[in-house]
C-alpha cells in the first residue's frame, strides 16, 4: 500500500473517532488491526487529524530515479561485454559496479538485488556445459553404454 492511501485511511479513521465510533468498530471498517486504529485512537485525541496525517514518506529516499533505473535496465540489456567485461554474465557485483559508474551511487551487492527485483528481473544460473557437447553423442552414450556400466556395479551390502 502506497503513503498516501495509508495516510487516507488514517485520516478516516479521524473521521470515525469523531463520529463517535468504538476502536473496534473503526479498525472493523477499515480492515485494520486493533492495534492500529488504538494507535491512530491516542494519535487523534491528542493532536487531533492533523496527528494523523503523518510525517511523509517514510524510510530512506531512494538512490536512482525511475529514469535512471530504465538506462540502468537499458544496459543491463547490451550485456556485460557492453560494460567491457570478458564474459556474458551478469553478476550482482558487476551491476554495482556498473550503477556506481554510471550514477555515481554506490550500493551493496546484495542490494542490487532488489533493484532487479524492482525491474522485473530473476535470477539466472548458467547451465554447466561445455560448449564442445555434442548432444547426440551424449544421448547414444546414455542409451547404449551407460547400461552396461551401470549393470556391472556390484550391488552394495549393508556395510
């Protein structure tokens, strides 16, 4: 739920208090924890609406704009080789790198996940393979000589 609409429904309950209305009744109405209408209860009788409007946005400003986040996710796009890495992967640190060149804004690694996260980004791991495999090789080798070597193990005594 966003500031304002959390602001929105404090300041309804003002409205209700005023009414006359039991803690209970509001927090009922509201679909809000007793806890938070008794909270917002002793905010009101003591400053009256005005107490609960609030103080802002709450927590840490955030560090990159939306329209940095879309050029860091337009890079994030050219690839890793487009930043001059040797490699195609992406990895938490070379975006934080990356947002620190860019931005000049330095961010933990493992923050850089929530950025991704925020973008609509997952995690992906590569898949372990060579690029040499030859696919069909692979399955023969399955089918025909896996088998034999598999029959001829020894089963396992309880030792």
């Amino acid at each position: 739920m966003d500031y304002a609409t959390e602001q929105a429904r404090r300041i309804e309950a003002g409205r209700l208090f005023a009414q006359g209305l039991s803690q209970a009744e509001v927090a009922r109405q509201l679909g809000v924890s007793r806890q938070s209408a008794s909270r917002w209860f002793r905010l009101w009788k003591a400053n009256g609406s005005e107490g609960l409007r609030g103080a802002g946005r709450t927590g840490r400003k955030r560090q990159l704009s939306e329209e940095e986040l879309r050029r860091l996710e337009a890079v994030l796009i050219q690839g890793p080789q487009a930043q001059g890495y040797e490699t195609n992967l992406w990895t938490l640190q070379r975006i934080a790198s990356v947002i620190e060149k860019l931005f000049g804004v330095s961010y933990h690694p493992g923050h850089v996940w929530k950025l991704l996260r925020q973008l609509g980004w997952s995690c992906q791991r590569p898949e372990r393979r060579a690029v040499e495999r030859d696919e069909t090789t692979v399955r023969r080798w399955l089918k025909y000589r896996w088998p034999r070597i598999k029959k001829k193990r020894a089963p396992r005594g309880p030792c």
